[in-house]
C-alpha cells in the first residue's frame, strides 16, 4: 500500500469513530450559569477557535488552540465530521484560516512563524501539502511574530497574514504580510496596529483588527500601506467580510458589540450592542465568530461568555433574540440550506465531572479533561422559547434581594491558588465538604480555620477559571478577556505564547509607559473599580512586578 493510500484510509478510520450526541438536560457550569446545548456534537480536541467555509460552503474547517490541536473538516450541511489532522507539540495552530476555491487551505502556526497548505479534497479529506511558508520576525523583536489571521485576494494569488505578536523590541506595534500564495515568496511586511488577530480582504483593500486600541486599520493591498484607521469598539477580535453588501462586520469582544463598516466610505455606519437590555449594563458577553444569513438580513454572533448566538436583525440594527448553545462558543458557520449553524465551542457541552464516566485517553490535568465541540444547531423560527431559556440559563432577570449593608466598613481580600475547599476546609462539620479530601487540615492551617470561623465560610461557590492565568483574571476582574482565555491555553499547550496575564505584556508593565495592556477586560480590575468609585484601598503586591534597575523608564 502507498504512503497516500495508508493516509486515507488512517483518515476514513477516524472519521468513522466519530463520536456524537444530542444534549437533553441542562448543565450546570463552575460559573453559576448554565447550558443547554441544542442539536448534535462532536468532538474535534481542545479549544477550537476560529472556522473558515470552502468558497463553495460545502465544508467547515475547524482549527483549535491549546494541548490537542487538529483540523477538522466537516459537511456543513449534515453535521458530519469527514477528516482530521493532528498538529502533535511543538507544531501548533494559531486562529488562521484561509480555503481557497481550488481546494487549498492555509492555515497559520502561530509560533513558528508559518503557514501551512493543505488540500481539501473534494470528498472533504484533507491533504498536507508540506510546502509552509515561512513568515518570520525581524531581527531584535525578540519572539516570533506568532502567525494570526490570514486572508487572500479575490484571485487567490496573494495571501495575506496578521503577525500577532508585539514586544519592546518592535515598539509594541505589530505587522502584517503579503506572499505569493502559490510560490510562497513574501511581497512586504507592513506595520500594522498592535496585536492584530483577524485580518479581511475586500476589493483591493485589507482589513486588520487592532485588539489591543480598539481599531481597524485599512491597508493597500498592493503595498501594504495604511489608509485610514477607523475606532470600533473595545478589543475588537473577529472580522466578517460582506463583499456583496459592501459592508465589514467587527466583533468587538470587550464591549459586547459589533461595529458595521462601510467599506466604500471607509467609516463606521453602525454599532449594535449585543448584550442583553435585562443585564442592567453589566458587560461580559464577548462576541466573537460571526456569520451571515443567506440573504443578508440577519447576522448570527457567537456570544462566548452568554453561552449562546445572537442574531440580529441587521434593518432594525437590533438583537431578535439569541439561540442557547454549549460552553464558550468561539467561532460559526451557515449550513449549505442556510437553515442551521455551525457552532464551535472552546469548552464542550459536557460538564467537568472528574468522577464520571471515562470518555477517552485524554489525562488528568484541567486544561485536558476539557473537550471542544462543534454542534450543528437548527435556527429556531420562532427565537422566544430559545431566547428565555438563554436568558434563564444567564441568570438574567432574576430578581435579586435588595442588598442592606450590616456594618461592613473594610473588606480584606487575600487569594490563595491551587488548592479546592475540600483540600483545606473538608474537615470543617459546619460546611458542606469531603473530609477524606482535606489534605490540610486544621492542625496544618489553623489561621484559615480560625478566620472561616471566627468570619465567614463560603462552602459552595466554584471555581470559574481553570489555571492560574485566566484564575488571577477572575479573582481580581470578575471575567477574562477574550486574549486571556486563548492565549492561556496556548501557553499552557506548550505552543510558544508567552505567559502574559498578570498586569504586564510580555514581561512589560506597558501601562507604566502609557500603552494599554492588551489583556486586561475592558471593565478593569477591583483597583479600578474602587478608584472610579472612589473607594480607598491598598495593594499588598497584586500585580508587583521588579524592574531592571538599568530600565530608566521606570
């Protein structure tokens, strides 16, 4: 048998195992919220993130970021998983997808500084070309330029890529780049705004989302050179190109919103909040993939942190309600009868029950017992029912009891990790805990035994985050922006992100130097909230960092 025909046929074999279910009850979630996923899934690896269409719409190609890392293909139509292809460390992915209408896929592996091409056949397998193009960072930046988003021109010669990362050594801005999408000889590199994640291409000009301003930059795609910068909202992460409507839709995951762009005027039209009227103006919905009905009426967002898709009515510029999906949908695309969607969710649609039924080798540790999804969901005629269970399992509108201060003038607020109320607190009768888990008990902790009793024992509130880097974001911020909660699991993937999700970018206290930190949420932390308020308090080392002594910037 040939090396081909052995590739197919490991790829039929897998496609054959593959594993699907429709969820029937609710599921609770650390968060407090809960899900109730709609329609079949399947499972395709750890944190899928972004899906790009074939030109045709016949297939889905899904990419994932964090510890087991695949392209999937599937029948957008059915459902179906046709093929898959690992990316085993160090390889890795990193959000770029680009099909073009002969069949080839490009595909962006972040740190590494390539691009890879894959075949999609036309029966849906998939084919590695093995020719990557390189794409890597000029000297003195420092680390890779981490390969983002892609696109290419409307005859597909010339592709086009986001360079994700930006450092002191570049003077935190980023870039992109033009290669010839065939030979794969780079054309220029140009600057670009500051942690571009997607980029679009439309006519003969570029778009590049800025998440770290809140821009987008257009660009000449002959030169790269920039022609405007248009303010959209905070963090802006995924863009959708609509040639025939002569609009660009941006996704602006730290204001709840999505901005509307005139391509040919080259200004902002339109602004349509998706957060919910019932939530009062607490942010934290975080819209992220988006995609376009048939007739282009209606725009579908996938709201990661709603756990649930938009849809909104692009006449009224107005949300029509929301269609209930699994944890943290990340990324959509429009079945071919234009009647379902594609949803990818980075968390699944299965709780994290270490003492459940095994469901395959995937290990131990947090960040791996965590399996993505992605669910065909049928778009409901009638959004009412859909759109009050969302709500429901949001907790929006619940009336809540009137909040009346007993005396509380000082409130010390002091943060341990790693370990679970069991571990320390299982051995306390007046909570509700597990003394054969408490591996600390009072002898070994008797400060915290004494301060839960002589105060104040929390017994059954759950952990939102999964490790220290988004965990820190949620102890001090209430949420996690979107830049956080996938560049985490690409850290922790071992995919060459650098780890920085505590007050700094890249090991930089950039807001000493009046940048903005690319990861902090739009809404702050409690420090800036008390200082809005103005709420005195002191900060015992949250955050602290020791400067170079020769840095005279500090």
């Amino acid at each position: 048998m040939d090396s081909r025909r052995w590739w197919l046929a490991g790829l039929l074999l897998l496609g054959g195992g593959v594993s699907a279910w429709v969820q029937k009850a609710d599921v609770p979630l650390p968060t407090g919220k809960a899900i109730t996923p709609t329609g079949r899934h399947v499972s395709v690896g750890s944190y899928p993130l972004n899906m790009v269409c074939t030109p045709d719409g016949r297939y889905a190609i899904v990419g994932n970021v964090g510890s087991r890392q695949y392209l999937s293909v599937f029948d957008t139509q059915t459902g179906e998983k046709l093929s898959q292809w690992e990316f085993p460390r160090p390889e890795g992915l990193y959000f770029g997808l680009a099909a073009r209408r002969d069949g080839t896929l490009f595909v962006s592996k972040g740190a590494q500084d390539r691009i890879a091409r894959f075949l999609v056949a036309r029966d849906g397998l998939l084919g590695n070309l093995r020719r990557d193009i390189e794409d890597p960072a000029p000297e003195g930046w420092g680390m890779p330029h981490h390969v983002a988003g892609l696109a290419l021109s409307e005859d597909g010669k010339i592709l086009f890529a986001a360079n994700n990362q930006a450092t002191d050594g570049s003077g935190y801005k980023s870039s992109i780049s033009a290669f010839d999408a065939d030979t794969g000889v780079k054309r220029y590199e140009a600057e670009a705004p500051a942690f571009p994640l997607a980029i679009a291409a439309m006519g003969d000009r570029l778009y590049v989302a800025g998440e770290r301003d809140g821009v987008v930059t257009v660009h000449r795609q002959a030169d790269g050179s920039q022609v405007a910068a248009l303010k959209v909202g905070d963090q802006p992460a995924y863009l959708l190109p609509d040639e025939r409507g002569g609009r660009l839709f941006v996704a602006n995951s730290g204001s709840d919103s999505v901005s509307v762009v005139d391509a040919k005027a080259a200004k902002v039209s339109a602004t349509i909040l998706v957060r919910p009227a019932e939530a009062h103006g607490i942010p934290g919905v975080t819209p992220l993939g988006l995609a376009l009905s048939k007739d282009g009426e209606r725009l579908f967002v996938a709201l990661a942190d709603m756990n649930a898709v938009a849809v909104v009515d692009l006449g009224r510029k107005a949300v029509e309600g929301y269609i209930p999906t699994g944890w943290y949908p990340t990324s959509l695309a429009l079945s071919r009868d234009g009647r379902s969607l594609l949803v990818a969710c980075a968390k699944g649609v299965r709780p994290r029950n270490p003492n459940g039924k095994p469901q395959g080798k995937l290990g131990q540790y947090i960040l791996n017992i965590i399996e993505g999804t992605v669910s065909l969901v049928p778009i409901p005629k009638d959004l009412r029912s859909a759109t009050a269970q969302v709500l429901r399992n949001n907790r929006i509108g619940v009336k809540l009891p009137e909040f009346h201060n007993p005396g509380i003038e000082h409130v010390i607020y002091v943060i341990k990790e790693n370990r679970t109320y069991d571990q320390v607190f299982g051995d306390l009768k007046q909570g509700n805990g597990d003394p054969s888990l408490c591996f600390f008990p009072r002898e070994v902790t008797p400060n915290q035994h004494a301060l839960a009793e002589r105060f104040g024992l929390l017994d059954n509130f759950y952990d939102c985050a999964e490790v220290s880097a988004d965990g820190w974001n949620w102890s001090t911020a209430g949420m996690v922006s979107a830049y956080t909660s996938r560049n985490t699991v690409t850290n922790y993937g071992g995919r060459g992100r650098k780890y920085d999700f505590e007050g700094t970018t890249n090991g930089m206290p950039v807001e000493l130097l009046g940048i903005r930190d690319v990861a902090a949420p739009s809404s702050g932390y409690i420090w800036d909230l008390c200082a809005r308020h103005k709420v005195s308090y002191r900060n015992y080392g949250f955050f602290v960092m020791q400067a170079d002594a020769d840095d005279k910037r500090f």
